[in-house]
C-alpha cells in the first residue's frame, strides 16, 4: 500500500554551482523519515527535487520503482506542507482545502466528503467558512495540512512546517504529526533543522550537510554511533562535548588524565562525550578530566554544569536530579569508557 | 536654528511657564513654517478657485464684466438645452469605458510578460514606461497626428499589404478610436504598479498550486488575478480619473475643435472652449462642478463595491 521512494545519485546544480552532490538513499514504505542539518544544507532543496519543484540535474528519482525525474509535480502522488503554509488568501478553509479536488475536476459530493473527513480527522469543522487571516498560527498550520490529506497523496513532504509557529504549539502539532503518521501509514518526509523534532518523530533521519549525507540512519542508532564529528555535534541535546586529545594505542590521553577506550587510535584525536554520560563521583567510571565549576543551572529534574578543563576547554555536564556543585569548585570528571567517542584527526569516528 | 530649538524644548520634560498660545506657537510655528508653500497653493491655487467657481457656476461671467447671478440657470441649460454637453458626454464615456479597461488589460499583460524573470528587466521596463512620461505632452499628440493621418506612418504601412487605410484622424468613425490607442500606448504607470503587484505575491503560492495540479491559466484566474485585486482597484480608480481628465491629445489632434462632428469632443475639451472660447466662465464652472460630481460618484461607487471583488490580505 505505501509507497517507497529511492534516490540514486540525484544531484541538483544552479549554473556552475552543485548543491546536491549525487545523493544516494532509500526510504521505505510507511516511513517517517527526517532530513535535518544546518541552514543550506541543501534540504529544502532536496525535498523541493522529490515533490517537483526543482529540476533534478543529474542522477534518477524512483518513486514505487518508476522513476519520476520529468513527471510534473501533480503527477507525482505527492502533497506538500509548505513552512509558510502558501493556505490562498482569498479563499474560505473550505474553498482552499478543495481547490486541488476541483482542479482535477472530482464530483463535488466527493470534494464535500473529503474536505469533511480532513477537518474531521484535524479538528478544523468550526473553521471551514473563515479565511486564513482570521486563523491563529497554529490553525493554518492545521489547514495546510488539511490541504495535504483531502488530496489522498501517496507520499507526504513537510518542508519546516513547525517553524513558525511558538514553542509550546510546536511541541504539541509534533505529536499530533507523529499520530497522523500513525493513523495514515503514509511515508512522509519532513524537513526540519531542529534536531529534537528530528529525534523524536523520524523513524530515519538522515544527516545532511553541504549537499552530502553525513549520515542516515534510526534516531537512537545515530546518537549512539555517530559516523563523524559532525553528526555527533549535531544530534543531541545539549551538544556532545568535545575535547582534543592524543591517541596512545589502546587509551587516549587528555591533559590529565589518560582513558583505556579499548579502541585503537594514535595520534591527534577528539574525545567525543555526551553530557548526559559524565558524572563526577569516584568509582562510576574513569576519570578523563579535571573540571574548574563555572555555572550550574538546576532544572529540577536535571542539573545542567557548565565547567572548564583544566587546560581551558569548555564541557557541559548534565546530572539526574538535584545536585549540590559549588561554583568555582574544582571536581574530577568520569565517564564510562564503553559510552565515549573518538575521532581521529579527519573527525571520523574511531569503532 | 529654530530646528535645534524645537529639538531641544521637545526633548527636554521641563516646560517653561509661559500661556498655551505662547508655548504652541513656539513649539509649532517652524513646522508651519515648512507647510508655508503648500498651504499658500493649496488655499490660493486649489481652495479658492474651486469656491470661487462654485460660485460662478450660478452664474453669468464673462471676465469683463462682473457676475451676474443667475441661480440653478446654467445646471438646467446644461441638462435640457446643450446638444454640444450631451456630445462631449458621450465621447467622454465612450473614451473611459474603452480606454480605462484595455490599458489596465493591456498593462497587466506586458507586466505578466516581464515578470517572468527576463534578462534585461530594468531596461525593458524603462522603455515600456516611457509613453507614460511622454504620453500627455503636446510634441507626442502632434507625432500622433502624423501617424493617424491620410499620409501618415499607419496608412503608408497599410498600402504595402495594398490597403488604403481612411484618414483615420478626420474620420469621425475612427477619430475616437486613434485617442484611445493613444491612451493604452501610455500603459507604463499602471504596468510598473502591477508588476510591484505581482511582485508581491508569494512564489509558494504558485508552487502549491502547481503540486494541486493547476494550469498556468486556472494559477492565473484562481491566484493572481484575485490576489492582484487591491493593484487592480487602485490602478482602476487613478486611470479612470485620467481619462475623465484627459485633454491634451484630443486639443491637439483636433486642432481644439473636437471635430470631426464632435466625435473628438472630450468634456474637458468643451469645457475649455466655453471657457476660453467664448468666455462663458458661469457655464464653464458648472461644466468643471458635473465632472467633478461624476468622478466623485464613480469613485464613490468603486469604494462601496470594493468590498465584493477586492481581496485585501490582512
């Protein structure tokens, strides 16, 4: 019944510029599947490739085994959410979410059915006779999505459709997201540059930056083996904390301290370790540094330090639960050795 | 001077104690200083003549001698005895019912083509423009006059294909027409506020209705044209109030008979000949207050219609 989409080398070029550098991936059938990275990463671009906004220029786009390189966008099988959600101005709830329906000139009885089942399915009955401008952030958000299912597409894309709209509500549409994927079974691609909403919906995120894949792969699979420096910095909340080190066969040494990681590595490296992996009580792992306390921030549930190694490298520390950290305290750092990371001097990661 | 004093009395809160009057005219007197030369046109070109005419409209003037009042005497003159009025009124309308909506049709056009992000829009634009600039000024009526006459460009082009075009300017059933061709030629100002339009409506738009599989036409009809409404009802209003103006060209092409048989007969042309003609300034006046009264209510109906076909976005 879903769909799967495969991409084969795709590459999207402006002139001279290349901004997709032959992109390679597989999605599944019914997959929830994330493309995150930093701004000009290039993917909206890619998204705007497989929905049929953007020419490809050069590799092959299948979609269920055909491939749909110069089909037009409306041929394709596929809705869009746009960031902006492009609802039409002048047009009432109902008339936006049918103009796609009565473009392709379906029976109106049938337009009536599916508009009603959309607004059902999104809570936006009462709002049907309004127009746009007379909705909060958060009901075009509804609208524009609406418009995505009355048209019963094989395949939805979400370019950033979250970002507009406040943190609270963000949270919230999220999870009514998540669901809506749950009930449909569609496979959906959603691009975000915000890597919570990464981790907490995709079924497969895949890492993108400067028109490379970094990484692809599940969420959890991602954050506990990161192929490169990148990735690591880049999923995970607060940052992994970096700090340089050198490789000495089987233990990587730091300004003072020297870890058995069980992995071999020589020369320059990068300690990768995140926060949440450190503590700083004697005997729960080994010791990787000495921390200088600058800030503690207590969440309640957590303990947020902020601290600097003793050779002035800054790291972050988060605690289960309340603890007691004197600022300008001087503490020693652990961190189980199997849960680290290391990278070698071309920040790939070292298994 | 007087500027750094006004700056330095606002920015301070300390008042000094003196009466209200006083301490306005302190306060305001340099911005009514600026305003000077606008007030000085608007009540001595503007204000005044309007109610001085509005006085001669009731009645009979002839510049040398003092007016004579005559009451509602020139309005019923004007409604129950003037072939020549009924004319001018018919080729007035005749002129803006054609001319206004083909110049906008013809403006959103050229403004559709260059939006559609050519090399060399800035020159394109320029040139298109041009006619605008140039389009009311006598040199161009006379240039047009040479065009449409018997031996002019038009005919000379005609007779290659082995037509013998009429006169087109004597022809009293072309005459009108050469005037309103020569009005859609000066598209460029509405164009330019089109294209700033177009401009403005947002490119996902378009791109989500290309993914609802409409046609260039239906994104046309369905997206542009509504959301390019407020554009369309302002260049609407300002053409239709030009052409109840327009002058120039039908004085000059006609030599400032409005001939043949008045088929050049613009209201202003004949208000300009009452009034400079045969000095009937009276009749003139209440000539200028009609016109006045038509543009007001059609302006006045387009605003009560607005609300049905104009959509404003927020």
């Amino acid at each position: 019944m879903a769909t799967s989409i495969q991409l084969r080398q795709l590459k999207k070029a402006y002139g001279d510029v290349q901004v997709i550098h032959g992109v390679d991936l597989t999605i599944e059938p019914g997959d929830f599947t994330v493309f995150v990275g930093p701004s000009g990463c290039g993917k909206s671009t890619l998204l705007r490739m497989i929905a049929g906004l953007e020419p490809i220029t050069g590799g092959d786009l299948l979609i269920d085994g055909q491939r749909m390189n110069e089909v037009p966008a409306a041929k394709r099988g596929i809705a869009m959410v746009f960031q902006s959600y492009a609802l039409y101005p002048h047009m009432s709830v109902y008339q936006n979410l049918a103009f796609g329906l009565e473009t392709a000139k379906m029976p109106k009885a049938e337009i009536e059915k599916r508009v009603q089942r959309a607004a059902e399915i999104l809570k936006i009955e009462p709002l049907l006779k309004r127009k746009p401008k007379q909705l909060s952030g958060g009901q075009r958000q509804r609208v524009a999505i609406g418009r995505a299912i009355v048209r019963e597409p094989k395949i939805f894309l979400f370019d950033e459709p979250l970002s507009n709209l406040d943190a609270e509500l963000r949270v919230a549409m999220r999870v009514e997201i998540a669901k809506l994927h749950n009930d449909l079974g569609n496979t959906m691609i959603y691009v975000t540059h915000d890597q919570v909403e990464a981790m907490t919906m995709a079924d497969k995120i895949v890492v993108l930056r400067a028109g490379v894949i970094e990484q692809a792969g599940a969420p959890l699979d991602l954050y506990n083996n990161p192929r490169n420096l990148f990735v690591a910095g880049f999923i995970g909340s607060p940052k992994m904390n970096f700090l340089t080190a050198t490789g000495e066969g089987d233990t990587v040494r730091t300004a003072n301290a020297a870890l058995p990681l069980g992995r071999s590595a020589t020369g320059a490296a990068t300690l990768g370790i995140r926060p949440e992996h450190i503590t700083l009580v004697e005997g729960t792992g080994a010791k990787f540094a000495d921390l200088r306390v600058d800030l503690v921030e207590n969440l309640g549930g957590q303990t947020v330090v902020y601290a600097t190694t003793t050779d002035g490298q800054p790291l972050t520390v988060v605690l289960e639960g309340q603890r007691q950290v004197d600022i300008g305290s001087t503490v020693a750092a652990y961190v189980d050795p199997a849960k680290a990371q290391v990278f070698n001097a071309e920040g790939l990661a070292i298994r | 001077m007087t500027v750094q004093h006004v700056a330095s009395t606002s920015a301070t809160s300390e008042v000094p104690k003196t009466s209200v009057w006083a301490r306005i005219w302190q306060q305001d007197a340099p911005g009514y200083l600026f305003l000077l030369p606008w007030f000085i046109g608007f009540f001595g070109l503007t204000l005044g003549p309007m109610i001085s005419s509005l006085y001669l409209s009731f009645t009979k003037f002839d510049l040398l001698t003092s007016p004579d009042w005559v009451g509602a005497g020139n309005y019923v003159r004007m409604f129950t005895n003037d072939p020549k009025f009924a004319a001018s009124m018919r080729v007035t309308f005749f002129f803006v019912i054609f001319s206004v909506p083909l110049k906008l049709a013809f403006a959103l056009g050229v403004a559709l083509l260059l939006n559609r992000g050519m090399k060399g829009l800035p020159l394109y634009r320029a040139l298109f423009y041009l006619p605008s600039l140039l389009g009311a000024s006598v040199a161009i009526a006379i240039l047009w006059r040479q065009i449409f006459a018997g031996d002019g460009l038009v005919n000379k082009f005609l007779s290659v294909f082995g037509i013998v075009g009429p006169s087109w300017i004597s022809n009293p059933n072309y005459s009108l027409w050469t005037l309103i061709i020569l009005a859609i030629w000066q598209f460029g100002s509405p164009m330019i506020i089109f294209l700033a339009g177009l401009r403005q409506i947002p490119q996902d738009m378009y791109e989500a209705a290309s993914l609802d599989g409409a046609s260039k036409w239906r994104q046309f009809w369905k997206i542009t044209l509504p959301l390019l409404t407020p554009v369309v009802f302002f260049n609407a209003i300002i053409q239709t109030i030009e052409a109840f103006k327009s002058f120039t060209p039908a004085f000059i092409i006609s030599g400032g008979t409005g001939n043949p048989i008045n088929s050049t007969l613009f209201y202003t042309l004949y208000l300009y000949q009452e009034a400079f003609g045969f000095f009937r300034m009276g009749y003139a006046s209440a000539l200028a207050w009609v016109l006045l009264a038509i543009v007001a209510a059609f302006t006045a109906f387009s605003f009560l219609t607005s609300k049905y076909w104009v959509h404003y976005d927020d």
